[in-house]
C-alpha cells in the first residue's frame, strides 16, 4: 500500500505545473550555455549512454562511505575526506545532469526538477558537514553528512524514477531490431519519395523514413528519434543527415550514425533496393556504420 502512495505522489509530481516558469527559466538557461562541442561529451554521445548516471557514483559512494565511517569509532579524519571527495565529485555531475535535464519532455523536467533540489540539499547539507568537522564540531558534523545521506537517497529515487519509470536518457529505438520481421519489406514506389524530403513509412507497424536524395541515393532510418522518440519525419535534411525537430539530435542518413546529441544511440538503419519502381527496405545486419544505400540514378 506504501508503495502505491509513492507512485501517485509521483505520478502526481510528473502532472504538476507549479514549477514549470521556472523550468522554462533554468532550461533556456542551460540550453544558452556556451558548451561548443562540450555539450556533445557531457551528454555521452562518446559514450553510447548519458554520463550524468557514471557521474554520480563518486560523489555517492564517497559519502556513504563516509557514513560507514562516521559510524566506526576512530575514522573521523577519513570521513572528513571522504564527504570533501564527494563535494568535488559533485560539479560534474550536476554539470552531466543539468545538459541532459533541459533536454527532456515537460513531464520528465518536473521530476527531474525535484531531483535537482533533493540533491542541493544533500550538497548543501555535506557543504556545512564539512565545515563543522574542519572547525572540530565533530558530531554536528556527523549529524549533517547523516541529513545528506538521506536528502542524496531521496535524490537517487527520484533519479530512478526518470531513468526506469519515465525512461529518461534511455535508448528509444532499442526494440525495433526486435519487432521487424527479417527479409525485404515493399515501402512505396519511387514516385512516392521527393528528392530530399523525408518520407514516413512503417513496417511492421514500426515508423521508418525514408529519403531520396537528388542523385537517386534511398536511405531508410527507424523514425522515432532514439533519444525521446521525436518524428524525424518531420526534420531537416541537409549534409546527408536528417536533424530531429524536437531536440535537435542530428543522424546520418547512410547509417544511423548520431552526429550530435542529446541523442546518445543511433536510429537503426536498413537497407534499400529498388525492384520493379518500388522501394523495398530491410533491416540492416552487422556493423551499425556500415556505409550501404542504393542509388536508383
């Protein structure tokens, strides 16, 4: 039953508007930060995933270590060090996590928002922690890396609902190498594709698009963006890449390679043929950046 009353106590935070001038606020704000290339590596396009989650094991394990410690007589000095670790452990992380937060959907950034404040306790909290055990108020001390813990718990769950329950920063496009059947699949004919105009199909109930360039040249990605399932049906093409309007993550067409975030994954591409003036499609084997099209020119 407890936990039910979580659930709608979170269900209920997704929902609430009271916060969102703010959000608008702090979003523009992150989005204007001047990054270049950095926002690309704080979002872990490098990586394949978002860092923020790598980010803050420091910090979080370096203070539960401390409480470890804090709790054995005689490690005051190493529980000192340990919640100073943390601290400094904590910029990246907030850094991590403020890029991929603006980047979110408005339900998302709600609870994503509480996460935030939750978590500048806990820093908060650790911050005077410090100082107390630095100024030799040892137990004071304790007592706030204790209240820090529990605010940095509280984050951590909040943490996991974006991640598990909202699938924040998670890859959605991961299915789709599991719900298309194999083989070739008859999209439309070629008339059906403008050069240089992206083209929503589905197959298999999957949305795909599809673009002819202007030397003849098909490419077919999966159409839902994988970083929050944006209509790139709907976006730019230009320089062999299709760019999602929603949140600005820029694919390659021949491959599915993401060029540039937030998109963390790329878009499943397939092959293409041309049989009869129609365009057939098929989900592609191997390697992902393997560089296959077919040009009907």
């Amino acid at each position: 039953m407890r936990q039910n009353r979580a659930l709608r106590l979170l269900d209920g935070l997704e929902r609430a508007t009271w916060a969102d001038g703010v959000i608008d606020v702090l979003g523009k704000g992150v989005r204007s930060l001047p990054l270049g290339q950095g926002r690309d590596i704080l979002h872990g396009l490098w990586l394949g995933h978002p860092v923020h989650p790598l980010a803050v094991q420091v910090p979080i394990g370096s203070w539960v270590s401390a409480a470890v410690l804090d709790l054995s007589p005689g490690h005051t000095r190493g529980a000192g060090l340990l919640v100073g670790v943390g601290l400094a452990a904590a910029a990246p992380a907030v850094l991590t996590g403020a890029v991929d937060w603006a980047e979110l959907h408005r339900q998302q950034q709600r609870v994503g928002l509480v996460h935030a404040l939750t978590n500048t306790a806990a820093v908060g909290l650790y911050s005077a922690s410090l100082v107390c055990r630095v100024t030799g108020r040892t137990a004071r001390g304790r007592t706030l890396g204790f209240l820090g813990l529990t605010a940095a718990g509280l984050g951590g769950m909040l943490g996991g609902h974006l991640a598990y329950r909202q699938a924040s920063g998670a890859n959605h496009a991961e299915e789709v190498p599991h719900v298309v059947t194999p083989g070739w699949h008859r999209v439309g004919a070629v008339a059906d594709f403008p050069a240089g105009r992206p083209v929503r199909r589905a197959v298999d109930d999957v949305p795909v698009v599809v673009v002819r360039e202007p030397g003849g040249t098909i490419h077919a990605l999966t159409e839902r963006c994988s970083h929050l399932s944006g209509p790139l049906s709907e976006g730019a093409v230009a320089d062999g890449c299709v760019t999602c309007p929603w949140h600005g993550s820029v694919f390659r067409l021949s491959d599915g390679l993401n060029v540039r975030g937030p998109a963390t994954a790329p878009q499943p591409a397939f092959d293409t043929r041309v049989v009869d003036g129609h365009v057939e499609i098929r989900l592609r084997d191997g390697t992902r950046h393997e560089d296959e099209a077919t040009d009907v020119g």
